[in-house]
C-alpha cells in the first residue's frame, strides 16, 4: 500500500438516492480527512478522524451527511437523498500523528442527474 | 477564518520559461503544503513547508511564515507541470484541517 486509495473513482446517481464512498487510507497514518472541491475551486474541509474518533465537523456537512471510521482504518463517507448541489469531487487525505503532512486520493467524482 | 490568496491565478507560459506562483495568508499557520492537480483530479505533493526553504528538481518553495506568504519557483517549465498549483495552510489554534487558496492555472505550451 504506497497511497490513499478511494472507491470509486466516479458515480453517477439520480437525485434523492444515496451513495456511499469509501476511503483507504495510508496504512500508518492515524488521521483521515474529508474534502470536497467543485470546479474551479480550491477543496473545502468536510471532516477529520484521528483514529476511529471523528474530532471535527465542518457546517458544510449537512445532516444527509455521515462519515465513519468505525475500526480507525479505512472511512466511509454517506450522503443520503442527493441533491444536484451534491455534485462534486469528493476526496479524501490521511497524515501521520507527528508531522501532519496530508496525503491525498484520487477522489470520487460524484454526478447527481 | 484564515484567508488564503493564490496569485496569479492563471498563466500562460512557453516550454523552458520560468516562473513564480505566490501565496499569502492572513493569520499564522502551522503548515503549509504546495500541490500539484493533475488533469485526473489528484493532488500530488510537492512541499510540505511551514518554514523556510526546500528544493526538489526544478521546483523550490520558500515560505516566510513572519510575513504570512509562501513563493513555489518552477524553472526551465515543461508542459507536464500544466495543471493547478495549489497552496494550503493549517491554521494556528486547534484545527487540524487545510484551507487551500483557489489555486494558480498554469499552461506550458510547447
């Protein structure tokens, strides 16, 4: 495992469906981060782990939200009832605990029709 | 919040030119990162870089975290370092996450 890896890669739903993403994050890496970023801006925080504790929240994420790291491993983020404002690139970022360099993914890129 | 302006936001440059993309930011930071956005949509590392000066190749950073700015240096340019430079900072005071600039656009033409 050389990166963070995310699944998958891109989605395309209806709206008011749900989806699921998932995060693997670098195997030594005990923090884990959220971004979502639309064309032509820079990515916004959505939420931080450090190990299986989610410690921050931002306003951005909405109660159709959830994001879990339920064995401080790999993440899952859930967006319930879609919306078309929902469509984004979605990525996710893991550090170690000293020196919090973020790594990130690919990122799912999420199309709500 | 903390502010984060990334300048230029596009250029245009010739195979082989060099160029000068700047970040400033309004409060003090813990770090600092630059990176690279492929066509792909990954962001790639280029310098984690809360002080000071680092060289890798044919791109170096420098950030004066007194003055609250960070300057990414791209010599003899390629047309594979076209995509988006972005500059992100994490705050002082707590929060853990990044706040990334809206990123320079940067086309090497050959």
């Amino acid at each position: 495992d050389t990166g963070v890896s995310q699944n998958p890669r891109h989605k395309i739903t209806k709206r008011g469906q749900n989806v699921t993403f998932r995060c693997d994050p670098i195997s030594e890496h005990n923090r884990l981060y959220w971004y979502r970023q639309t064309l032509g801006q820079g990515p916004e925080f959505l939420t931080y782990f450090q190990n299986e504790a989610q410690l921050e929240k931002s306003r951005l994420l909405s109660d159709r939200f959830s994001a879990e790291r339920p064995k401080g491993s790999f993440s899952t983020l859930e967006i319930q009832r879609t919306e078309q404002g929902d469509s984004a690139m979605y990525l996710c970022a893991s550090s170690p605990l000293r020196v919090s360099e973020a790594f990130f993914g690919q990122g799912t890129r999420l199309t709500v029709v | 919040g903390i502010q984060v302006e990334q300048s230029p936001p596009d250029l245009i440059l010739q195979e082989g030119a060099n160029s000068t993309l700047r970040c400033n930011f309004s409060d003090s930071v813990n770090n600092l990162q630059w990176f690279h956005q492929n066509p792909w949509g990954q962001l790639i590392n280029l310098f984690y870089i809360p002080s000071g000066t680092k060289q890798n190749g044919r791109l170096s950073a420098t950030t004066v975290a007194t003055e609250r700015y960070s300057l990414l240096y791209i010599s003899s340019s390629q047309t594979t370092d076209s995509g988006v430079y972005f500059c992100a900072v994490e705050p002082q005071g707590g929060s853990e996450k990044l706040v990334f600039g809206k990123g320079t656009k940067l086309t090497v033409n050959p």
